[in-house]
C-alpha cells in the first residue's frame, strides 16, 4: 500500500505562457469553474489504504495425537470463549480418569480411617482380634509332649531290650550252650538256628524303634509355623488396638497424607490429558482456518484451527519515509471504509516499525492502528483509507489546490482572480500549509475573493482537489 498523500513543494502545473503575471490582464476569457476564497480551518493529514484486520489470531493444536472423532466448527464460523470446537478419540483416556477416581476415593477412605476418632465398636473389634490371636499362639505352644509322653517312651524302650535279652537267652539254649538242652530227631539243626537269629535281629530293631521314638518324643516342640503365624497376628492386633485407643503415629498420618496427595495428583493428570483431547475457544472470534479432517489424524505441520479475534479490529499501513517523521504512538487516526462510506470509523496508532517493509516498492513503514469500539457493522477483510492529521491551521485563507498555477518562467504559484468587473487577472500568492486538496494562502489573496479557472489553461496544471 502507498501513501496516498505526501505534502505539495513543487506539485504545481506550469501556466504555459511566460509573459509578466503581476496584474496581468486576461480579458474576458470562458470561465469553466469558480470559487470563493474562504476562511476557516486547514487540517494537514497522511493519507493511506488497508485492510482491517484481526487483533490477533492464534494457533490452535491438541495437546495429545489421536484420530478426530469431532469437527464442531468450520471456516467463518462465529464462536464464544469456552465453546468445543474439535475433538480426538478419548475412550482409553476416559476409563484412565475412572479409574484414577476410584484409587482416590478408596485412599481417602484410609486416611480418614486412620484420622478418625476410634468408636467404641472398633475398640472391642480390635480386642477380640488381639485375643484371638493369643489363643491360636498358646494352642501352638500346647502341642509340646508332657512328662506321661516321655515316661511310657522310656518304658517302650526298657521292654525291647528286655525282649532282646530272652530272644538271646533262648538261642544259646538252643544251641546247647546249656548242657540240659538236647535237638530232637526231627528238628533241623540249621532251619532251627536261622529262625533263632530272625528273632534276635527282630528284637533289635524294635530296641532301635523305641530308641529314636524316645528322642523325639524328648525333643518335640511346639508347632512353629502355626507359633510363627500366631505371633504376627498377635503384632498386628496389638498395632491395631493401639492406633485405635492412642491415635495414629505422627509418620503414619504423613505417609497416609502423601499417598491421599499423589492420588490426587494422578486424577488432575488424566483429566489434563482428557482435556488435550478437546480443542476449546480460549476467547470470542472468528474461526479463519480450518485443517481438520474427521477420521485422520491432525496436521502435524500446521494448526489444527486458526482462531482469530473480533473484540478489536486492527488495520496495517504502509507509510511513505517522508510521512513516517510526522507520526507518532497514540496518535488519532480517522477511517473511511469502502463498505461504510458514511460511517465515523477512528483509531489510534499502537505500533510504528523500526525497520522497512521489504515487500514495499518504495521505503515505507508498516504502521499499525487499533480500531476504535464501534457499533458499526465492521468485518475482516473492508478495504479503508486512513487520515492521519498532523497539524492543524486555525483562521486560515483557504484556496482548493487546482485554483492553483505555478508560472514556468517564474516559478512562482499564481491564481485567476475575478473582479467585480468581470474581468480576470493572475495574481502572485504565497503558500503555506497544505493538504490534499486545500492549501493556505498567506498573501496576495483575501477571504471573500473570487477565484476562477478559465479555458486558457491548461487543466492538467492543477493542484487537483
């Protein structure tokens, strides 16, 4: 965009005649347009074209990767702060949150259990468990052996030697160690001694029997697995009861304390996580692109959407390097829009570039103004022109710029003067202030004079305006 109006030096068409124009007399020429000097205000303004513009327009991008399911919105569509405009399959992320919400509540549970007050019903619970565990530990002490039990082991044992002894004694009767003792005719010698020898190896084997059934019978303990399961019972119940009647240990309650906090934590995480999954309008707007196709996954280069925002309208100007010096931050700024001609659109200038554009044909600098709240009726996308006063001449002697000649030979700005006569004359002024259409006269005219172009001239000499 160019700069619509720069300040007039030496914008003036030469007069095509180079004779004296000091009270020059013209005659009576065909006048084709007049006006009267006036007097009044003078408003010297940079002029340039743009575009309005969003404020802003921001990215928009799921926080985790997964197929769309859900397109809520398209391309123009109007949207509120917090509306849902997209989202990705969430059903694992779904049951995570469940289940994350269920391990709280079972946590709160125990610590609540833990720092509650003991009620008299768990108390007495707690006892009995403490007794319980008391008997099953002294039923395992009982299966000790008594003094009868060892006694009729010894017994045992004195009657196998016993046995020994006579199996012994028959033996060497039948040997005929005693002299009394004779075979008869019919017994076998040798089948006699066999079933002799059998009974003595019978006899100490059972003297071997009741030897180690003493020995065990001596050395048997109680039960220790069912004393070792006892005795842990025992511990716990004792903890039990005293949690209840003394409270909870000042490191249990940190520990039940840590656990409830982490527990907490994991169901904020998989609702953040589920909440990644839902792309939502983080302010009012305008959606200005959409990337988004339902079943695939999101772009992995580009926004999922673009959002842009409507609360403030913006419009970027291209500024001439000669205008740029004259503007300033803050300064007003009055718009016309090519779809609201009649509309007062204003602005102020909230940014002015340190660096040229480089895609400018000529140095300029892009100069952005913020619109003005209005009720108009204002869309992205309006052509406008921007004016930009930077000075103002109050009471000036005001003349339309193509009233305006400037002398080839002289150099000098003149202007036709009509007199009461009807007659014209080029008169000699001097210019001050100017705009694009008006310039200010500070000698050789005077308000309420008339001034006219005539066909001698050559129009393409004019100020314009």
């Amino acid at each position: 965009m160019k700069t619509m109006f720069r300040y007039l030096s030496i914008g003036l068409i030469f007069v095509l005649t180079g004779m004296s124009l000091v009270s020059a007399q013209v005659g009576s020429p065909n006048i084709i347009d007049q006006t009267v000097v006036t007097l009044g205000d003078l408003l010297v303004t940079v002029n340039a074209t743009g575009e309005v513009e969003p404020l802003r327009t921001v990215p928009l991008t799921f926080g985790m990767v997964g197929t769309v399911s859900e397109i809520l919105v398209d391309e123009g569509d109007t949207v509120q702060a917090g509306d849902i405009l997209a989202r990705i399959d969430a059903r694992d992320l779904e049951l995570g949150v469940q289940n994350a919400q269920i391990s709280l509540q079972q946590q709160q549970v125990r610590f609540d259990q833990l720092t509650s007050p003991a009620r008299d019903v768990d108390v007495a619970v707690a006892e009995a468990a403490l007794q319980a565990a008391q008997a099953n530990a002294n039923a395992a002490y009982s299966t000790a052996p008594n003094s009868n039990d060892v006694e009729i082991a010894r017994f045992q044992t004195e009657l196998a030697r016993n046995q020994l002894w006579q199996a012994q004694i028959q033996r060497d009767q039948t040997l005929g160690l005693n002299p009394e003792f004779r075979f008869s005719e019919t017994n076998d010698p040798e089948s006699q001694e066999a079933l002799l020898n059998s009974g003595l190896r019978s006899a100490s084997l059972g003297i071997s029997i009741a030897d180690t059934n003493l020995t065990g019978t001596i050395n048997d303990g109680p039960d220790m697995s069912r004393l070792s399961q006892a005795n842990a019972s025992i511990v716990q119940a004792s903890i039990q009861l005293d949690n209840l009647v003394n409270g909870p240990d000042a490191n249990d309650i940190r520990l039940s304390e840590i656990a409830l906090k982490n527990s907490a934590l994991a169901v904020e995480r998989a609702q953040l996580q589920l909440e990644e999954m839902v792309l939502i309008a983080p302010f009012d707007g305008i959606i200005t692109t959409n990337n988004l196709v339902l079943g695939e996954l999101p772009p992995g280069n580009q926004p999922a959407l673009e959002l842009a925002n409507t609360d403030a309208f913006i419009v970027n100007l291209l500024i001439d390097e000669t205008d740029i010096v004259k503007l300033e931050i803050d300064q007003p700024v009055n718009f016309t829009l090519d779809a609201l001609p009649d509309a007062g659109i204003t602005g102020t200038i909230s940014h002015i570039a340190l660096t040229p554009a480089l895609a400018s044909a000529v140095t300029a600098y892009e100069t952005q103004v913020r619109l003005n709240p209005t009720e108009e009726s204002i869309r992205l996308g309006m052509s406008s022109t921007a004016s930009v006063v930077i000075s103002q001449v109050e009471n000036a002697v005001v003349v339309p710029n193509r009233f305006i000649r400037l002398d080839r030979a002289t150099q000098q700005p003149t202007v036709t003067v009509l007199d009461e006569n009807n007659r014209t004359r080029q008169v000699v002024v001097t210019l001050g202030a100017r705009n694009d259409t008006q310039s200010q006269i500070l000698s050789g005219l005077e308000a309420g004079q008339q001034v006219v172009l005539v066909d001698d001239v050559v129009l393409p000499g004019a100020l314009g305006g």
